[in-house]
C-alpha cells in the first residue's frame, strides 16, 4: 500500500477560475504526447466503433420506421385524419425535443460511469435519470393536455373543428404516453451510453412489431375491439410504449445488463439532477432552435419562384439528408459512449485521440455515401415522388447539386456534437447550431434569395454557409480542450477534495496519480471524505492529499 499525505499552501492557492486556465495550458501541452493517429485506427478500434455505430443506425431506422407506417395507416382514414395527426406529430416533437433534456445528460454521466469502472455509480446514474425523466414528464404531460387545443386552433387558422378535435383526442392520449415514452428514450440512453447498442436496437425491433400489431387493431377494429380511427393509433402508441418501459425496467433489475439497477435509494438527488439537465437542456434547446429553423427555411422557399412545390423539393431533399445522416448519427452515439469512457477512467490522451478518429472516419465515410447522390439525383427524387412536376425536380436537383458536397461538413459537426456530449459539455453544441445552422442560414439565405435576387439557390447557399460557421467553431471548441475540465469538474473527487488545490498541484496529481492510477485495469476509484483510495483485485493505492 502507497500512502501520500501532504498540505496545501496558501501562499500556493489561486482562485478556481484561474487555476482552470493554466490548467488547461498544462493539458494541451501534455497532449502533444497523444496516441499516434495511425496506431488509433487500428483494426481492433474500428471494429469497435462499428460495433456501437451500427446498432444505432439500425435503431433510427426502426424509429423512423414508425412514423412513416402511421402516417400510411392513418392516411386511409381521409385526409383530415391525416391533416389532424400531420399538425399533432408537429406538437408530439416539441415534447421529443424535450425528453432529450434527460436522455442526452444520462448517456453522458453513464458513460463516465461506465468508464470509471464503478457499477455503484452506474446504478445512482440510472436511477436518478429514471427519477428525473418522469418528474420532467409529469410536467409536460400537464401543460401538453392545457395547450393542445389552443395550440391545433392556431394552426389551423381555426377553420377547421373537426380537424381541431380529432388532433386534440390524439394528442390527450399522447401526452398521457409521455411517461413512458420518456423511460423508452432515458433507458435506451443509458444503456448505449455504457456501450450497450445492441439492446436498444431489439427493443427498437420489439416497439416497431408491437406499434404496427397495436396501431392496426386500434385504428381498424378487430374481433370484439372497436374501430377507435385516429384516437386508435394513440392508444397504440401508448401500449406498446408501456410494454417497453416495463420490460425495460425488468432489464435493468435482471442484472443481465451492463446497466443494472443495485439497491440503493430513488429519492430525487438535486445536485445529479442538475448535472443530467445541465448536459441534457442545451441539446434540448438547440433541437427546438432546429425545428423551428427548418419550420422558417420551408417559408423562405415557398416565398421563392419554386412556389409550393418548393416545399415538396426540400422535403425530399432532408429526407434523403436525414437517411445519410443515419451513418453519423451512430458515431455520433459511438462518439459519446467512448470519450465518456476515456474521461472516467481519466486518459484525456486516449480520449482526445479516439475522439478524433471518429470525427475523422465519419467526414471519410460521408464523403462515399454522397457519390450515389450525385450520380442519381433525378432518379432519387423521382423514387419519392414518381409523378414530380417540373418545379419539383428542377428546385430538388439544385438542392442535391449544391448542398449535397457540403454533408461531409454537417457530419463534423454531428460527431463533434457526440463526442463533447461524452464530456457533459452540450453547452458549444447549443451556441454553434443556434448562431450557425439557425441564425447565419436564415439570414443569409433570405438576403441572398430577395434583396441579392439569387433566388431559391441563394437558401441553399445560406445553409452552406451556416454549416460551415457550425462546423469551425465546434473543430475549435474540440482543439481547445476545454471539454476535458468540463468533465473533470463534474466529477465527485474535483468536488471533494481537487477544487481547493492550486493549479500546478491539480495538474500534478492529475498527471501523477489519477491518470496511471485509472489507466490500470481493473481500477476501482473511491473517493472517500479524508482520502482517495485506488483498489484492485490485489493492492491499492491511498491517497491522501495534504501536501503533493
């Protein structure tokens, strides 16, 4: 046993704010001895990122999957039914966008968790995600059920009653889901945040099986079950959604995962809650920024020469984005999972390095999905829409001839996204998509549309442009590092016992102790009130820090 005591100077003691910065001088320096980029892309590492990205992608998929086949099913009800889910799946997202608040801030702290190899810490996680995910859905479900009507009656300009109630007998039933639907999300959060695709991608197959089963006999009728029309498909989703949550549940008290739930106590734990929402609200608020940009560009080409045709056009052209996008979607999560890991166990090295890589993989990749883009633009657009007029085609085609050499950008940002959300800082994400693919591509795809007469081209420009200003503050935000003490701060032992040390004394037991401490396989970190214990299976290390 390794025992270390020391006292700290005062003369030695800066403020915190001012420690942090030489620190993280001190780090970057350090960093300059990283794990060589060719031994990172090593067969075994790609592997293991495939591993995790794959599940993912398959995941999306069978979400998406789900809203296309309701849309079908409803669609043979007439087109107000359709028109009625159409403006409620509108109001559904917002409440989606929402539940990301405490999805994003568990797969983060779990994949921390998971890193620092301790199944106590795990389990806390776990259970205070669960906690903060139904408190947060008890209020939502409370101001859903207040807003609906009013918010279906503004947009349909309320001309339309029947319209206005079949959205709102939908959209009742869907928020008295949310509960569940938030347990779906927080679980399978978790549980790819540890590492973990594989399960959420069954339980994504399970929830597509029973949504399509559920949907059908509801909205249809079936044996001694009525025909409940658009209300069905709500009391489908509802179902099937409990049915996994509970399932779910049983996964994690099986002990079979690598998620599990241990004993301990579900009483709401304020300050982790603040850590999950404080990672997780950033993400939420730049999804609504992003839904409501995509709600304002759609404006901005119908007001172009294409028309209303021109919606048509850019719908098909995000669909097609969204698809591709799949790819960087599952590094993204991948992303998450294994800088959390590196920053638990502490290797700041290994997870800039590994961070890096898949940033790097997910601009190669990009750049050979969009080669089938290019070659069968018109035929694509067609496949969608096999009766496209010549408007469609003409605003589609320039969408795919211009936007599409600039994936590659939007997938940077994307894997940044994922790999900063492995630290808990969402906060840049938030700012770069706000000022970036929000702000700069609508105001400079107006001016250049209208007041420069470039037309509907000038939008596709202003979203180049935008994804580019996205894309180089967040490469930015990721060169700088600052991440790494983003995470350190959130950490117990900064809390206890590393936030009162001057900054040459924290990057001194940070570089000595902590990093080839946890770099150890096996390495349990226990930080107790008056010391720092490393345990392994055979020794362990105690540390207590007076005077390093």
């Amino acid at each position: 046993m390794f025992i270390l005591h020391s006292y700290q100077s005062k003369a030695n003691e800066v403020n915190e704010e001012e420690g942090l910065l030489i620190l993280q001088k001190n780090l970057r320096m350090s960093i300059k001895r990283k794990l060589p980029l060719r031994a990172m892309m090593s067969k075994a590492f790609l592997k293991s990122v495939w591993l995790l990205a794959f599940p993912v992608i398959l995941t999306n998929l069978m979400q998406a999957s789900m809203t296309v086949i309701d849309t079908i099913m409803i669609g043979r009800l007439g087109p107000e039914a359709l028109a009625a889910v159409g403006m409620g799946n509108m109001i559904r997202l917002l409440v989606l966008i929402s539940i990301l608040s405490v999805s994003g801030g568990a797969m983060s702290l779990m994949a921390q968790a998971r890193g620092g190899r301790d199944p106590q810490r795990m389990s806390f996680v776990t259970r205070q995600s669960i906690v903060s995910g139904l408190l947060l859905s008890i209020v939502i479900t409370l101001v859903g059920l207040l807003v609906t009507k009013p918010l279906l009656q503004f947009m349909s300009d309320g001309d339309s009653a029947d319209i206005v109630r079949m959205g709102s007998e939908y959209l009742y039933i869907i928020f008295l889901a949310t509960p569940m639907i938030t347990m779906n999300f927080t679980i399978n959060r978790l549980m790819q945040g540890a590492g973990d695709t594989k399960t959420p991608f069954y339980l994504s197959v399970l929830m597509l099986l029973l949504n399509i089963g559920l949907n059908y006999i509801f909205i249809f009728g079936w044996g001694f079950i009525p025909a409940y029309g658009i209300v069905g498909a709500a009391y489908g989703t509802l179902l099937s959604r409990l049915i996994l949550a509970i399932l779910g549940i049983a996964i994690l008290y099986s002990g079979k995962n690598i998620v599990k739930i241990l004993a301990g106590s579900w009483k709401p734990h304020v300050p982790l809650i603040k850590d999950i929402l404080s990672i997780g609200v950033p993400s939420g608020i730049q999804g609504v920024f992003r839904h409501g940009s995509n709600i304002i560009i759609m404006s901005l080409v119908t007001a172009s020469t294409l028309g209303s045709l021109g919606a048509a056009a850019l719908a098909i052209c995000t669909q097609v984005e969204s698809i591709v996008g799949y790819m960087a979607v599952g590094l993204n999560v991948a992303g998450t999972a294994i800088v959390g890991k590196e920053l638990g166990r502490w290797q700041p090295e290994s997870a800039y390095s590994k961070g890096s890589v898949l940033i790097y993989l997910g601009i190669i990749m990009m750049a050979i999905l969009i080669i089938p883009i290019l070659i069968f633009d018109k035929e694509i657009i067609l496949l969608f829409d096999p009766s496209a007029s010549a408007d469609i085609i003409r605003g589609g085609l320039s969408y795919l001839n211009t936007n599409t050499y600039f994936l590659p950008i939007s997938a940077f940002g994307i894997l940044i996204t994922g790999t900063l959300r492995g630290a808990g800082d969402t906060k840049p994400a938030m700012i770069s998509s706000i000022f970036g693919r929000n702000i700069t591509s609508l105001v400079l795809g107006y001016i250049f549309a209208f007041p420069m007469g470039m037309d509907f081209v000038g939008i596709w420009y202003g979203i180049i442009i935008g994804r580019f200003v996205d894309a180089i503050y967040l490469w930015w935000v990721w060169r700088s590092r600052k991440w790494q003490l983003f995470a350190l701060k959130k950490t117990e032992i900064y809390r206890k016992h590393l936030k009162d040390l001057s900054s040459d004394k924290l990057e001194l037991y940070l570089r000595k102790y902590r990093t080839p401490q946890m770099a150890i396989p096996s390495t349990l970190e226990v930080v107790n009130d008056d010391n720092i214990t490393y345990h392994r299976p055979n020794d362990q290390v105690v540390v207590s820090i007076r005077d390093l």
